[in-house]
C-alpha cells in the first residue's frame, strides 16, 4: 500500500489559558494520498480552518497544537522550528486563503509577491527566472497579458483574478500538498466555477493534493474523493464522497444534506430545511454526543460518556449511537 503524502494523527487545538480554553480541535485523524482530494465540511465554528492552520503550522500565538504526529512524505512535521516550517511552506505545502485582499499584500505589485515566493525557497535564481515562473503560471491559472499584469497591485484586479494570483502563488515553489480554504467562498457562483474547474484541472497536471475546506456541500459533490464532516472540533462521519453523499449515516450529515437545493426537487419559494440550534460552545466540556441538543433522532443515551468513531472500514467511519444507515441504503442519494 502506497504511504500518504498527508498524515494526521489524533490532533488537538486548545486556544486560551487553561482555566477558559476553546478546545477546537479534539482529537481528528486523516491522510490524504498523492493525487487525492479531501474535503473537511461543517459549519462556521466547527475547527475547520484550524484544523488547516494547524498542519499549516499557523497557528495564533495563543493556541497550543498536540497530536500523535503530522507527517509529509512520512517525514514527521509537527516538531520543526518556526524557520524549519516557514522553510518546508511554498515547497511542499502551501495555502490558498479565503480572501485573497487581506492575503495579498495592497502595496507591492502582483510581480513583487510572486517572485519573493520563489525566491524565497531559491535564493540562486536569477531575477528573470522567477518572472519566467510567475508569468507562466499565471498563464497557467487562466490569467491573459500576464506579463502586464505583473505590475498590477492586488486592488487593480477584480475578485477572480485575485483568487488566480493567489493559487499561481501557492504553486510557484511546486508543493505537493495545497491547502484550499474556503477558496471561493467570496466570488459569486459563476467564478467560483471557474475557480473549482481550474483547481481539478491544475490537480492533475501537477499530480497534487488538496485539503479542500469549505462548508458548501455543492463544492464538495464536485471535487472530493474523500469527505470528513466535522462537528463540534471533531469528525462525526467520514468516507469517500459517494458514500458520505449516498449513505449518509449522521443526522448532522443528513442535516446538511437537506440543505443544499436540489433542482426539480426544492419547491421554488418555499423554506430550505435547517438545522435547529447552534454548535455547543467549545469551552465547555462536552459530554456524550456533542450534536445531542440539535438532533432529531436523539435518545437519553445519547448524552451519556463519550461517543467513539466507529472503527473505520476502509475510511468510512460514524460517531453515532443511533446512525441512519439501514433507511440511507435504501432511498438512493445524490451522486448515484
């Protein structure tokens, strides 16, 4: 069996003093394959982007991150120093934010910042190499007259174009792994598809893995190989996307699910399903099942002592006491 680029083993992120501590991360494990996709989705709150802030080693001076071990390429990453790590960003992993205006930087040039990347990880190129890298990779991301736009500042460039300069900046150093947080989330739908397009298409001609964070189950459909739905700074159910999408065994998932409009299906006008309730804070110490209070399909047991993954079979795991999985496998889902 092939070993993960990525690997994650039992992370934790606690923010705080220890006397009022945001647990927002307890206890997740993943691995993401060369080539591969996964997608961590939930809600607002959930430790999503602390979970990529972690592996990133990103982390407010105010977190404290542990795990078992964060590993690329099988080569332990969790213990190196700030330099060691800042060295390791760019090369072998590197981030796509959210909002490309506050990642750029207002007051230099397009050309500026993609070149430092470079040079950066390649102290001995020549000045002209690193133009030669950044031009052609904002041919590469969809860019025309990528020459001039070199001496263009971040605010001269609409939305899409800035989400572009920002994935050619992840891939100027030619890392393995990139992290995508919540990458479309502030371009309107028709850029967002061009946006994703170009992401899968960049994938596979530079065989990379993505990280792929988001809340939007849309974007998820579209682009996952494997999915882990997080609730509460844990996972509660993962498996490869059709499964997750076909057989969803978590109400949380189900709740999700039920969410996304479905055309021919959703009656126009009427109300989205939602999920009642808001994820439990992160301070508290959370007993039993942490979607206890929102769920539906919840029983006293349910608030009980702690509530374990499922041992996982081949990825798909739960953490549910009472799992929709017998009713799921025989209603058909939404990537049949």
């Amino acid at each position: 069996m092939t070993a993960p680029l990525l690997k994650v083993d039992d992370l934790h992120v606690r923010i705080g003093a220890r006397d009022r501590q945001v647990h927002a991360v307890r206890g997740i494990s993943f691995e993401i394959a060369r080539g591969e996709t996964l997608s961590i989705v939930g809600e607002s709150g959930c430790g999503k982007s602390m979970t990529s802030l972690a592996v990133m080693g990103l982390l407010p001076r105010t977190a404290r991150r542990e795990s078992h071990g964060i590993s690329i390429d099988g080569a332990r990453i969790d213990g190196l120093s700030d330099r060691a790590m800042s060295d390791l960003r760019g090369l072998k992993l590197a981030m796509i934010f959210q909002e490309p205006m506050t990642a750029l930087n207002p007051v230099y040039t397009i050309g500026n910042q993609l070149e430092e990347a470079y040079r950066r990880h390649n102290p001995a190129a020549a000045r002209g190499d690193a133009r030669a890298r950044a031009v052609y990779l904002l041919e590469k991301v969809g860019i025309t007259a990528a020459s001039e736009r070199l001496n263009q500042y971040p605010h001269q460039l609409s939305g899409g174009l800035r989400q572009r300069v920002m994935i050619a900046m992840a891939l100027m150093c030619g890392p393995d792994l990139i992290i995508a947080d919540e990458p479309t989330t502030a371009l309107d739908v028709t850029i967002q598809a061009q946006i994703l397009r170009l992401l899968r298409d960049l994938q596979t001609e530079f065989n990379l893995s993505i990280l792929l964070i988001t809340h939007d189950l849309g974007i998820v459909a579209r682009t996952a190989d494997k999915v882990a739905v997080m609730y509460a700074g844990e996972f509660v159910e993962t498996g490869t996307a059709r499964e997750v999408f076909n057989a969803p065994a978590h109400p949380y998932t189900r709740g999700l699910l039920a969410a996304i409009p479905v055309p021919g299906k959703t009656e126009r006008g009427g109300k989205l399903a939602a999920i009642p309730g808001t994820v439990p804070s992160l301070t508290d110490h959370l007993e039993g099942c942490s979607f206890f209070g929102r769920c539906s399909r919840a029983v006293p047991d349910c608030a009980l002592g702690h509530v374990a993954l499922t041992e996982p079979s081949a990825g798909r795991a739960w953490r549910c006491r009472r799992p929709y999985l017998e009713e799921a496998a025989h209603q058909g889902g939404a990537l049949s």
